[in-house]
C-alpha cells in the first residue's frame, strides 16, 4: 500500500512517530492470543470467551487480534432517509449483511429489526453484533437520549455473539443509561455473550471553542466508565484534542501530569491515551470511522494506523462504507484492513 498517497505530508510524522508519554511495554497490545493471554483471566465464563474468539476468528483479520466492524444501525441514529439515500440498496437489510461478509469484516452490528430480518440465513455466516439502544430523531421537537428497542434475550435467541449499546456520558440521562446498559451487559454475560459499549460524549456544554466531546481526556474517562460496566471492547470517536477538563473549569477532577506526561498534541499520543483509560488495552478499543465525506478513503487510512499505533484494537466503519456501492464500501473495508495486516506499520 501507497501509504504516503493517503496520508500526505503526515507521512512521516505518523509512521515514524514513537510515543514516550505511556510507553508501548505499558500496554495490553492486541495480538492472536488476546483472549488467552488477557481475557481467560478475567470473570468472563467459558461461553463468553468462546464469543470473543468468534470475533477474533471471522473475516481477512481473522487470527491477528484487530477487529473491522461494520456498524448499520443510523436507519435510526439519523434516520433511514439521511443514511440510505445516498444508496438506497442499504434499506434492505441482507445488503448490510452481504457488505460484511463480502468487505471481510470481523462482524455485522446494526439494529434488532435489521438483523432479524435476515438472521436465519445469515447468523451463522458472520458474527452478529445486536446494537440494543438507539438515540432516534422522530420525536418532534428532536431529544437526545438512548433508549432500548431491544432485549438481550432476543439478541440471543437470534444467534448473535454479541450485543452494544450507547452511554452519551455527561448527558443529563447518563446515569439511568449506565443503569441500563450495567443491567443488559451482566444478562449478556450470563448468556454467553460479549459486550460492546459505544462510549460517547454528549453535552452542549462541552462544546467551548472547540468540541471538547472529541478531547483525549474526556473521551478517556468516558473509556474508563465504559470498562467498568465490563463492556469487553470500547467503541470511541478518535481524541482530536485535549483539555476538555481544564475547559469546562469546575468540572470532574484530573490531574496536571495528564497534560504534561500521559500525553502530548500528537494524534497517535491522544488516542495512547483512550486505550490507557481501557485498562491498558485490557478492553480492546475500537474507533469510529465517522461521517462520509470527500476524502474516505484517506480518512480512513489515517484513523488506522493512528489507532494501530496507538495500541488500539481495530475500526468500527459504517456511513464511509455503505453510503456509495458495493463494490466502493468492500474497497474501502479492505483498505482498512490491510493497515492492520500490514506487519510494518507497528505500535508506537
């Protein structure tokens, strides 16, 4: 791969950068024996372990310990028209499942209804992700809150090996989401399966200036709730800057050393930071691909190999791959992967 095509005049700052706010020797990197070496520890049963080695086993990164997920549940995050018009082939759910096994993804996340519709003849092709929770924009005037459309048992009972769900921490419904989701998250566990927390920001108050919802430091700790609730693997927006604490003033608690050790302006150093906040690696993190835009592809190749270096776990890439053909979504799928499967851009 041309990764100086992509990446630009960061070429050389992103692939030769070496961080030394938390060194590499720090972390629980991703790897073939992830579940083995760090998950078999834990209070995970033997079923849930099974799950997580579902994931790691399915797709071109199968083996690697990186995940590519594709992401479909905007249908109801920003309405079907606004997320399907672009290529209305996605409001048939089987076109979602066929563009994760055909792009080589890990596992398919989308909504109860999408993959219910298909799940007889798909379930046991490809992982299932059931994504339980959604913030839907109806309601008249629009609320932003995450409110569960489905249960776990139905996401087992269809054959999934795992279920997500959303906490917009800092939003003033928070504390009943955490609730919710604690709840859903144990009874997943109990059933044998595992567990994937979109851990996003939401508050108006977070926007000073710049959008502190996007910051290193309270992303991280946005992270360090998620793996509390024992979420097994951490979804975030890549960190874009920092000092979303000190912004806000009078707001949590942190520490100077956050800002003048644990990291630095360095994007790769931003996001080394998130994957701190996971337990040292210990619940995977996987980053968003964002909204479709002009440049994807390029995007998408920097997302990567800032969470790769970083120590991160794999890319959860929706919108930048359905919304154009088929054919333009499997390369941009694969184009992620062959960061991942590239054995000479290594971990910062």
């Amino acid at each position: 791969m041309e990764l100086e095509y992509y990446l630009k005049e960061e070429t050389a700052s992103l692939l030769d950068h070496t961080c030394t706010t938390i060194p590499n020797d720090k972390l629980n990197l991703p790897g073939p024996d992830f579940t083995d070496r760090i998950m078999a520890p834990t209070d995970r049963s033997n079923r849930v372990l099974g799950s997580i080695q579902q994931l790691f086993d399915h797709g071109r990164l199968a083996g690697t310990g990186y995940l590519s997920l594709l992401p479909v549940d905007q249908g109801v995050e920003h309405s079907a028209g606004a997320s399907f018009a672009p290529n209305p082939d996605y409001f048939d759910p089987e076109n979602i499942v066929k563009l994760a096994i055909e792009g080589g993804c890990n596992a398919v996340a989308s909504t109860l209804g999408v993959l219910g519709a298909v799940s007889r003849k798909y379930a046991h092709k490809i992982p299932f992700l059931v994504k339980l929770n959604h913030n839907e924009l109806l309601s008249y005037p629009n609320t932003f809150d995450q409110i569960y459309f489905a249960q776990v048992e139905q996401a087992w009972n269809m054959g999934a090996v795992a279920v997500g769900a959303t906490i917009y921490f800092g939003s003033p419904e928070s504390d009943r989401q955490i609730q919710e989701t604690g709840k859903a998250f144990k009874r997943a566990h109990e059933l044998g399966m595992a567990t994937v927390l979109w851990c996003y920001l939401r508050n108006d108050a977070f926007k000073k200036g710049k959008d502190y919802a996007l910051s290193a430091d309270l992303t991280g700790q946005a992270n360090h709730l998620g793996v509390t609730l024992e979420a097994d693997i951490i979804k975030q927006k890549q960190a874009s800057n920092n000092g979303g604490f000190l912004a806000l003033k009078d707001f949590g608690k942190t520490s100077d050393l956050v800002y003048s050790t644990l990291t630095s302006d360095h994007p790769i150093d931003l996001t080394r930071y998130q994957v701190a906040n996971c337990y040292m690696g210990r619940s995977g993190l996987i980053n968003s691909g964002g909204a479709s835009g002009k440049d994807d592809f390029a995007t998408a190749v920097r997302t990567a190999v800032i969470n790769k270096r970083a120590g991160g776990m794999g890319l959860i890439s929706g919108r930048k791959a359905f919304q154009r053909p088929m054919k333009e979504g499997i390369k941009l799928l694969n184009l992620i992967q062959d960061i991942y499967l590239d054995p000479s851009i290594t971990i910062a």
